[in-house]
C-alpha cells in the first residue's frame, strides 16, 4: 500500500543518513524536523496498513465495546449496540 510514496520517504531518509554518516557534520534542526516528520508519516502508514488487514477493522466484526457507564470493555449484545442497561445497573465497581 503506498508503495510509491513508501520508497520516496525512504530516499529522503538515506539522503539524510549519507549526509551525516561521516560524521563530522551535526544534525542542524532543519534536518532533524525532516527526519521527525518522514520517520512519522511511514510510521502512519505502516499502522494504516496493519489497520486494514485487521479483521477488527472491517465495520461489524468488533467482539467488545466500552461501557457507557464505567469505561470498562463489555461484550455487545447480540443487536451489536454495545451496551447492557441491566448488566451495568446491577454491577458496581
């Protein structure tokens, strides 16, 4: 996924690194915003990817939600709403 601009943030980064890879040039702060913000977007991408080929991510198949009440992960109903009126007022935490 991305492949196109995967590869072009990569280039950036071994750019950068052949820049300083002798290292008698210090990191100036134009470079380090660079390097921060190219190791963030792949980072971004790679957790989308992951995201997508998870099979929680596909709309319906969530097993657990949060409770409106507690915060608490619950079991949804079988109505998919997530939430247990009866369950939540009979449990005290």
């Amino acid at each position: 996924m991305y492949k196109a601009i995967c590869d072009a943030l990569h280039r950036e980064l071994e750019m950068l690194d052949e820049k300083y890879s002798n290292g008698k040039v210090q990191v100036n702060s134009s470079d380090l915003e660079t390097i921060d913000k190219v190791s963030h977007a792949l980072k971004c991408m790679k957790t989308v990817e992951a995201m997508d080929g998870s099979s929680e991510w596909d709309g319906d198949s969530y097993a657990r939600g949060r409770s409106r009440v507690t915060g608490r992960y619950i079991s949804r109903e079988a109505d998919g709403s997530g939430y247990y009126p009866r369950y939540e007022m009979d449990r005290r935490y």
